[in-house]
C-alpha cells in the first residue's frame, strides 16, 4: 500500500526502544482505535508497516467521524479473523454538545467474505440501505443499525438486532423471518405499532420496546415460548391484551392505561387531570400526545404540556450538560445557577405554550438581581419572561417559564433589567433598582418604534475606596443603556444620574468631576467631560446623548481616570476565591480537589472534616465567572492521562460561582512507596489570563509557571503490600464462593469466571464502566495492580460479582456489558455456559418428576 500523504512512521519503536502508541493500540488480538482522534490513520499505518499482525485482528472498532474513513475501509476485507467490528458514528460533537452522525453510507462488497464475523455495529451513521453485503455474512449473530431494510428478513441466522435510539416510524414484516433472533432492542424510536409477524420469532428472549408512540400491541407476544422480558415502559397505551398484562416480566410503567380518550369538551381541563410521569435518573425520553401530560424528571425539572400543546405524539428527548464557555456566552455581571438543559427534538413548534419548571442555586442575595431562564435560538442566547418560585415542601428555588419550542435552556442571575418600547411620541424610562436613574425620550426622538433596555450596576464608596486605595474616590451607580437598533436617535437623549454618594450640588468642585462612557465590553473609558454639556443639582447630574452605551460619574483628584475605572469595573466582576486539596482519611489516594468563592470556605471544610484531611486552603485569588483553569499534580505524583477532563497532563476546570467546582479522582506515583511516603503537591493554573484582568490580580510568574495561581502539598503515605505478594491459588487472589443467577437460568460459578477473566485483555477497563463499576473504583484498581494485568482483570470482575451477587438479574447484565464491550465472543460463552445451566435445571425437574410418580406408584402397588 503506498503511503498516504502525512503518514509518518509511528509503529516503530521510540528512541530509547519504549513502545509507542501504535504497540499500544495494538493489544493481542484488538485494536480499539475509535478513541483516538486520528483513529483510521493509525489503522493504515499498523497495516502499513505491521501486516502480519494486523491481519490476525479479530476484535476492531473505528470512528465513522473520521475523515480518513473510506481509505480504511478498503482494510477491512483483507482482515479475515474478524469477528468483531464497529464502525460506529457519534464520537465528534458540534459546538452545542451533540453528537454527530458518521459519514458512512456505505461497505465494501468484499466485507461479505469475513465468515468469521459475528459481531457488526454500524449503529449512529447515514446508511440509508443494508449494505447488500451483510446478508452474506454467515456467521452473524449480532447487528446494530441505524434503519431497517426489508431486507432484514434474508439474516436468518442473527440473534441479537439493536436498532435503538432512531427514527424508525414503521418495521417491515419481514423482521418476523429473523427465526434465530434472542434478543431485539427497538427502544427509543416513534413506533405506533409493530407487525404481528414479530410473533413469530420463537427463539426471542428479550424485547425491548420502551420511549416509543406505540398505542397497540399484538397479544401473540404473549405466546413467545422464550421470552422473558418485554419492556413496554413510556408509550401511550391505554390498553394491552390481557395475555400480556398477567405477564410476569413484562414492565408497562409511564403508560395512561386505563383512561380513555377525552371528548372535545376536555380540552380545558385542569392539570390535575392529566397524566403525571415521574421519570427515574436512568431514562432520558417520554412521550407526549394531544392530551397533555406532566413530567416531573428526577433531577426535579417539571413539565406541563396542556391539552392540546401537540397535535400528534411526540417523543421528547432530554439531557443536561456541563455548561461549556465556548458556546455558554455569559454576559458581563451574570452569574450562572443551573446546569444546561437540552430538549429536543428542536424544531418542533407546540401549539399551546409547554411550562417549565428548572431549579437552581440560589444566590447569596437578590437585590439589584434578577433571575431568568435563558434559552439559545440556534444564533444566539435570549431571556425569557421569567417568575421566580419556591417548592412547597422541599422549599428550592425554581425558576419558572413557558415556551413554544424546545432547545438548550439554563438559569441565569443578572442585574435588573428595565425595558420599554421608545415610539415617535417619545417615554421615560425608569430604573427600578435606583429610580433616581432616568432616561427621557423627547417627541421625534426615533422614526420606527425601538426598543431600550436600562441596567444599573450599584456601586458602594467603601467598595470604591478599597480598589481604588484612595478614600477620597466616589463614583455614582454604573448605567446600562441598550437597544436592538444600530442607528442613533435623532434627537439627544436626556440622561439623569445621582451624583457620586457624600457628593453634592453645594459643596463639590466641578473639576473633579468626571463623567467617563465605556465600550460595549468595558475595556476603554473614555471621559466624555468636555463633550457634552452637564447640568448640575442638588443631588443629580443631567446630561444628553444620541447613541447607548456604559455611563458613570467619577469624583476624584485622580489624573488618568479612565485607566482606574477600567480597572475598578474588571475587580468588579471578579471573586475573591481559594482552592483546597483534601484527602480521604481511609483513603489518601483518593484527592478532592474544589475552588470555591472565599466566603463559602469554612462552611465546606466544615463539612468535610470527618471524611477529609489536608492542608489549609490556599491564599485567595481571583478568578472571572466561566473561566477555564486547570489542576496539575507534581513532584511524584500523577493520575490517569486517559480521563476525558485531561488535557495536556492536567485537570480542566471551569469557575462558576455557584456551581460545584469539584472533582474527586484518584493520584498514583511512579515513585516505589514501599520505604517512604512520596511528598507531591497539585498546582493550580489560569487556562489564559484574559486580557482584561488587572495586573495584581494575575498572580504572575515569570518563564513557564506565568500562569500559576496556587500550590497545595499532597502527600501519599507508604504503600502496603499489596495483593498477590503472598501468593493464593488464583494468582494471589482469594476469593469466597461465587454463584451469581438462578436455579432456574443457571449459574455462573467462581470456575466460570476465571474462565472468563483469561479471555480479556487490556479492554478490561472499559468491561468494567460497562458493568457498572465507578471511573474511581477502575483507578483504584489499576493502581493497586499496576504492574500486573491479570490481577487488574480478575480485581474488577470479581469485585464486580461480589457487589451483584444478590441481583438475579446480574448474568444478563454481565452479556450486556460484554457486547457494549465490543466481546461477543465472551458474551457468547456466558449464553453457552447459561444454556446448560438451564438444560441441566430442566432435567432435574424433570428426573425429580419421574421419580415422584415412580414412588407414587410403587406406594400405590404396595397398598394393593
């Protein structure tokens, strides 16, 4: 294969003979390139300078974003050990979060030739067909699509179909051919119905319908001699056949059954007689029809659609986001108190407005503030007519408003806003924070009626004397003026602003008196003295001008006024915050690391002081709300470089004053702990120092550390001896008897899961997130065995197992994770190990019979 043009040679090794990145991609018989961002690239350079491996692949996941995507492609057919392979979409974002589709619409016709392929996930792409070679695949058993072809029906041999999470308005009938089918996922699509030839799947063990529009289904699901889960959860039947209902797995939770349809003259009835869905944190969707419904979520976002809102069913899909400051743009003085709710789909317009219901951090104090729930138009962010509540019983703040279609939405505090329309008859404006602050619009000021709003930001003489070290500074309140046109008035605008407080008409000297106008972003000011033409009371100054913009009056002996407001107006707009570094008494490699505004220091420590221990807090600092900084550990200590939140080596964060700024991760050390305790530290560091911060406030370093903000000592204490140092029969592991199902589906034993430990490799981490396991219980566990594979596998399955070993569901989530995992061929043997299980249960009912009737009847024969 020629070289592609900027491929270099990375499968090589390195200088100094370490592996490189490819030998890591490359581990035994896998190669998981889907998590890189130049995965295909990496696959034709393996293929390239690594044949001969490359081809004994059996196990290969790529990103369908990927730009080098169909020269990688043409690999695939030359990958004859292949048995699984997922070409999957969604891993690149667009600048709101979402996930976008792949690019791939198509496949080789020689995939056809893979006859050891039982596993193919083409899940999240743009096919618009099945690709003709998939039905040539003989050993298929599993397929993950986005769309379902008539064609489906020719795939006699499949066992597992996922088609979850897409449009899909209708299935074709010949989905009833699929004789081998065991497990069929369609949940999270708009299906009304599906076709009674689904009945005919007799091998069908699992059916998963939910967050669908169905309305109907047919009873001969209730003959299906293997099933042992139909999930029917969040659809709008009112009705199921009773054969269904008795079942004792089916789940119909999030239905209206049992209410009929309203008459015509329900249209208006109150919201007590509608619906009520209370959702749980593991669901994502719920379905709305024209009679309306409330949802309440469990993170305690409440819905109200009134009858009506939707003509036909809608599907509703939720999630919230971390709020990113690329795309979240806060405006100058706005605090944010919520997280971002995104609600789709986005171009659906309500014919009655939906009411929302979205808590959120109260702020310390209201005054001059407001609250409103802000919502992005696909061009830009606007506020919404908001009305602040409190809940009843749990007493939180929520902010309430109504809305005709569905985006991305958050809550926001900011200074009061005072609006009004200006016509050609002219108004005034008053600012209802100081009502002494007024703008006159006189007759002719504006051909076309426009409209203002006014903000006042209220500024104290002690604040102004503090940063400005100089008691003799005064400056009035801090004006706002806006409008949504770019063209002046025609006329001056009268403005009136109260005099800088202790100074008044009688007593101050007109040449310290400055009135200073700011740009839009307040980087310059610009006294404006000499330009206009001020008219002096007792407690007032009165002004004109034609176009809008920040207005303040200063007081001062100062010279360069408008450097020290530029100043003034930055400090104002930043927190005094500090950074603390705490460590788990039963725990110390496990470090909370939280920035937090300087006033809620002591309150947090407070209650962390039983769980947590570390050295003070750090000196203060200043920091912007939404500003990026970032955590990085030093002098022997490290963490995972893999985390999503990792960049370059270091924790990325983001400052809200209101939201946690807090993350709770795992610290490792290449340095050997068995003779003394390793002394690091976690070093604090601005993203960038945004260029309208004030010096002092910047905390410069010179060379390299110019960022640097704070430094906190960490220390790891001497490490024990670790498990496996003495060793026990299972490669130092001693484990209690393991039996994890049923009599009745059979069990998996301590033998089983050895078995099954041998078989995975470095995936393990990803099996076990897949199965449940937290990200800090998956660090914790690579450090402990951190020299040895094999004790990190067996450590998280068998944790894994001895955490579930009550739940009787457990082995099926145990197959569930494999497959996500991308280990069919594990998920395979579990069913296999499963399936004897049940044959032999069956068996011993069965000899258990025989030999009641034989004793019955030798009873019998003796009594005559």
């Amino acid at each position: 294969m020629a070289e592609l043009p900027g491929l270099g040679d990375e499968h090589g090794e390195g200088a100094s003979g370490a592996p490189t990145l490819a030998d890591c991609c490359l581990a035994d018989n896998r190669l998981n390139l889907d998590v890189y961002p130049a995965g295909c690239r990496r696959l034709l350079q393996l293929f390239e300078g690594r044949r001969a491996e490359v081809v004994q692949v059996e196990f290969l996941r790529l990103s369908t974003n990927d730009r080098l995507l169909g020269a990688a492609l043409g690999v695939l057919p030359r990958l004859k050990h292949l048995k699984s392979l997922v070409l999957k979409g969604g891993h690149a974002r667009d600048e709101f979060g979402s996930c976008q589709h792949g690019s791939l619409t198509s496949l080789p016709p020689d995939v056809g030739s893979l006859r050891c392929l039982t596993h193919l996930d083409l899940s999240f792409n743009s096919l618009s067909t099945l690709p003709s070679c998939i039905p040539r695949l003989p050993s298929l058993r599993v397929l993950s699509l986005m769309d379902l072809p008539q064609s489906i029906g020719d795939l006699a041999a499949l066992k597992d179909l996922d088609l979850s999470e897409n449009a899909l308005e209708a299935l074709p009938e010949e989905v009833g051919n699929l004789h081998s089918c065991t497990q069929l996922d369609l949940s999270g699509n708009r299906l009304s119905s599906i076709p009674d030839s689904v009945g005919n799947l007799k091998a069908l063990r699992q059916l998963h319908l939910h967050s669908n529009l169905l309305v109907t289904v047919p009873a001969s699901l209730a003959s299906l001699p293997n099933l042992s889960r139909l999930d029917l959860r969040n659809n709008c039947l009112r009705a199921v056949p009773p054969e269904i209902q008795t079942l004792p797995f089916v789940h119909l939770r999030g239905n209206p059954l049992g209410e009929t349809e309203p008459s015509p003259q329900a249209e208006g009835s109150s919201a007590t007689e509608l619906q009520r869905l209370f959702l749980a944190s593991g669901e994502d969707s719920f379905t709305v029809t024209s009679e309306g419904c409330e949802v309440i979520l469990a993170c305690g976002i409440h819905f109200y659609f009134p009858p009506g809102a939707a003509s036909d069913p809608v599907r509703i899909d939720f999630r919230t986001l971390e709020p990113d400051p690329r795309w979240v743009k806060l405006r100058h003085h706005d605090v944010l108190l919520s997280r971002v709710l995104e609600l789709q789909p986005h171009g659906v317009t309500f014919q009655q407005e939906v009411q929302i219901w979205m808590p959120y951090a109260s702020p310390q104090s209201l005054q001059q503030r407001e609250v409103v729930v802000r919502t992005f138009s696909g061009h830009s962010w606007s506020d919404l007519r908001t009305q602040v509540e409190q809940e009843t019983k749990s007493k939180k703040h929520v902010a309430h408003c109504r809305v005709l279609h569905f985006s991305w939405f958050l809550v926001v505090s900011r200074l009061v806003q005072n609006e009004c329309q200006v016509s050609t008859e002219g108004t005034l404006l008053f600012s209802s924070v100081d009502p002494s602050i007024k703008v006159t619009f006189p007759p002719g000021v504006t051909e076309e009626t426009r409209s203002v709003k006014l903000q006042v930001l209220p500024v104290s003489a002690e604040e102004i004397a503090e940063l400005t070290a100089d008691a003799g500074c005064r400056a009035s309140p801090l004006l706002c003026l806006s409008q949504d046109s770019l063209v002046d008035f025609l006329k001056p605008v009268r403005i009136q602003l109260p005099l800088p407080f202790g100074v008044t008409g009688l007593n101050l000297d007109r040449s310290r008196l400055h009135l200073l106008r700011g740009d839009v972003q307040g980087q310059t000011w610009d006294d404006i003295t000499s330009q206009v033409v001020l008219e002096l009371t007792h407690l007032y100054a009165v002004f004109e001008v034609t176009h809008f913009s920040w207005y303040w009056l200063w007081y001062t002996t100062k010279t360069y006024i408008g450097g020290i407001a530029k100043k003034v107006y930055e400090r104002l707009r930043m927190y005094q915050v500090n950074f603390i570094a705490l460590q788990r008494k039963k725990d110390p490699e496990q470090v909370l690391l939280q920035c937090l505004p300087k006033h809620k220091v002591d309150s947090v420590l407070k209650k962390l002081q039983d769980r947590y221990r570390g050295p003070e807090p750090s000196d203060m600092v200043e920091m912007f709300e939404g500003e990026q900084f970032f955590a990085a550990f030093e002098r022997g200590i490290s963490i995972d470089m893999d985390r999503p939140d990792c960049v370059d080596g270091r924790l990325s964060f983001i400052f809200y004053s209101h939201l946690k700024n807090m993350k709770e991760i795992y610290v490792t050390s290449p340095v050997d702990r068995k003779g003394q305790a390793v002394k690091g530290q976690v070093s604090f560091y601005r993203g960038a120092v945004p260029e309208s911060i004030p010096e002092e406030a910047s905390r410069r370093r010179k060379g390299p550390d110019s960022l640097w903000l704070a430094t906190l000592p960490i220390k790891l204490p001497r490490l024990k001896p670790r498990w496996g140092e003495n060793p026990s029969p299972q490669n130092g592991f001693s484990f209690s008897p393991l039996n994890l199902g049923n009599a009745e589906t059979g069990y998996l034993t301590q033998a089983n899961l050895l078995s099954i430990a041998r078989r995975v490799g470095a995936d393990w981490q990803t099996i076990g997130l897949n199965l449940g396991l937290t990200y800090q219980q998956i660090e914790r566990i690579g450090y402990n065995h951190r020299e040895d594979l094999d004790k990190q596998i067996l450590d998280m399955l068998f944790s894994w197992a001895q955490q579930n070993a009550e739940d009787p569901d457990c082995v099926s989530k145990l197959i569930k994770a494999m497959k996500e995992s991308g280990r069919q061929d594990i998920a395979d043997e579990v069913e296999s190990i499963i399936e004897l299980g049940r044959h032999k249960y069956r068996e011993s009912i069965r000899r258990v019979g025989l030999e009641q009737e034989s004793s019955t009847e030798d009873s019998a024969t003796a009594a005559m």
